[in-house]
C-alpha cells in the first residue's frame, strides 16, 4: 500500500506500509536527477522497487535504521541487483544483523538474512539523495546501532524505531538501554526545529513540537 506522497522541491518520499507489524518503507528521489534511496527495505521494498521501475529511477543505496528482521525483511533484493546495491548500516547493529534480526534471546519468531553492508553508518556522517544532503544520526537505545536520518533543508526525520507518535520504541530487547534511547531523544530529536516531521518505523507520522510537548510530561 502506498499512501500521500511527501515533497520539498524535487524531492519526494514515498511512504509503503506493509506487514504484520505494518512496518513503513520509505523512497526518496530526487526526480530531477532520478536517483533515489529506499530507508528500511521491509515488506513493502517490492512496491517500492516496482515505482523505480515505474518511474525509470536509479536506486543509489539502501540505508538501515537498525537491524530487527521487520525492517531488514527484503534487503536480499537490494544485493541481487546487478550492480548490487550499496547497504548502509551502523556497525552497533552488526550482533544483531549476524543473529539474522531477532530481537529476543530465545525467539523462535521470524528472522532474516540480511546481506553485509558496504556502508558504514556514523553519527553526523552525510549521505545523498541526488542533491539532497541528509545526516546519519547514531540513536542508540531501541538497538545498539539505531540510526536516524535527517534531511535539514527538507524538514524530514526519518526514526526508525526510536521515537512513534507520542511513543517510543521497545528496549526490552537484545541491545536495548531506555537509558540510552531516552538520551537519544532529548539530544537527538527533540533538539531539532519544532516544524521538522518525524517519519517512524512504523504507524502514524508526528513532529519534533507534537513530540516535544509529549516528552515535556
Ligand atoms: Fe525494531
């Protein structure tokens, strides 16, 4: 499924929502150049490469907001492309992408193989969308390696499991500290410009105000 796409001059993100746990891929191109990156390649990365395909764009990367299988689910189709296409993760995250994404000790739930990634996230390293510029930020906290995007021109901060509107992502798992994902957010998040959206790994879209004044109580 895909829903309202999101744009700032030639740049447009596409939301896909898919999956049990209703996890959101999302595209961004910038169509002027067509080059475009998928975050988090989960259930609904098919959908997403059939609009590349669509729109005759060239996926440049693939970039991970952290390791769970939910988020990393078709990340294979990225590595049998021909060239395969450049993943992009925090090393923090590389015990649980070797442990194939599962979040718990004992689990016998779903998991995954997720292809080794060639691009090593760090905090404030800066990635492109065509000319677009966006900054890795290391969140620690829901996973060890947890990372968000940020796009400052555009207003747009992609979360991944870290903050959801008026919640936060789960640190009962392996790699999880509430101490740390609760720093994360305050010097992260919140310190970001009130009008910036925050788009999460899952459910529905918010903003640094709305989360602001959530955190606040
Ligand atoms: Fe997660």
């Amino acid at each position: 499924m895909i829903i309202q796409p999101y744009s700032y001059e030639n740049l447009k993100m596409f939301p896909f929502v898919a999956g049990f746990l209703e996890n959101n891929t999302y595209l961004l191109a910038d169509v002027s150049s067509g080059e475009c990156v998928v975050i988090d390649p989960s259930y609904g990365f098919r959908d997403a490469l059939k609009k590349i395909e669509d729109e005759k764009w060239m996926l440049k990367e693939v970039w991970l907001t952290h390791a769970h299988f939910d988020h990393t689910m078709l990340a294979y189709l990225a590595n049998e492309m021909d060239p395969p296409v450049p993943i992009a993760m925090h090393p923090g995250d590389e015990a649980l992408r070797v442990a194939r994404g599962v979040a718990k000790n004992g689990n016998p739930g779903t998991h995954v193989d997720c292809p080794e990634p060639s691009i090593h996230l760090t905090d404030g390293m800066t990635l492109h969308v065509g000319s677009y510029q966006f900054i890795a930020l290391h969140t620690p906290g829901h996973s060890a390696g947890g990372c968000c995007f940020y796009c400052r021109s555009a207003g747009w901060l992609f979360s991944g499991d870290l903050v959801f509107y008026e919640s936060y992502g789960r640190t009962d798992l392996i790699g999880s500290s509430t101490e740390a994902l609760f720093r994360s957010i305050h010097e992260k998040v919140l310190t970001l410009p009130d009008e910036t959206i925050i788009f999460p790994g899952h459910n529905d879209f918010t903003s640094v105000e709305h989360e602001r004044l959530f955190y606040s109580v």
